[in-house]
C-alpha cells in the first residue's frame, strides 16, 4: 500500500478532517495512477477523494479502543529514529 498514508487513529488530538482529506486523497492517487487527473476525469477524481474521506471519517468515529491515544510528538520522533537507522543521517 501507500507509505504516504498514515495510521489516524486513536491520536491526541484527534484526527482531523484535513489529515483525512489527504490520506483519502493519496489513496484515490494511488489507485487511479494520477497525481493530477486530466479535465476529463477531474469530476470522477474529487468525487472518489470525497466519498472515501466520508467512509474514512465514519470508520474514524466508529471504532474504538481502551489503549491510551498516542502522543503525535513521540510517534514523530519515532519515525525520524526509524528512518535514521533505515536510511542514516541525511546530508
């Protein structure tokens, strides 16, 4: 799948419509093969980002959980040590 979308849930704050829009939005690019779609499937394009944020914000306030929300802060940084060790220090 897409390493540009990211685990949304059970985050404090809580996930936001925004962060949604772009996860829907990576999703309909990776599916569709276009970064920008052509005029032709302009319509087609934004009409699937809307109906999978809608679905994916539904899911978001359906589940649930009894684990504590995770700290956006730490999980950064968790990811920056991982890319550290994967792909060490950038110039």
């Amino acid at each position: 799948m897409c390493r540009n979308i990211k685990t949304l849930f059970n985050f404090d704050p809580p996930v936001a419509d925004s962060e949604i829009h772009e996860a829907s939005l990576q999703f309909v690019r990776k599916l569709s093969g276009f970064h920008t779609p052509s005029k032709t499937n302009e319509e087609a394009f934004h009409k699937a980002v809307d109906e999978v944020a809608a679905a994916a914000r539904i899911l978001m306030d359906s589940l649930v959980t009894n684990a504590e929300p995770r700290n956006r802060e730490v999980e950064k940084e968790r990811a920056r040590a991982r890319n550290l060790k994967r792909f060490g220090p950038q110039a």
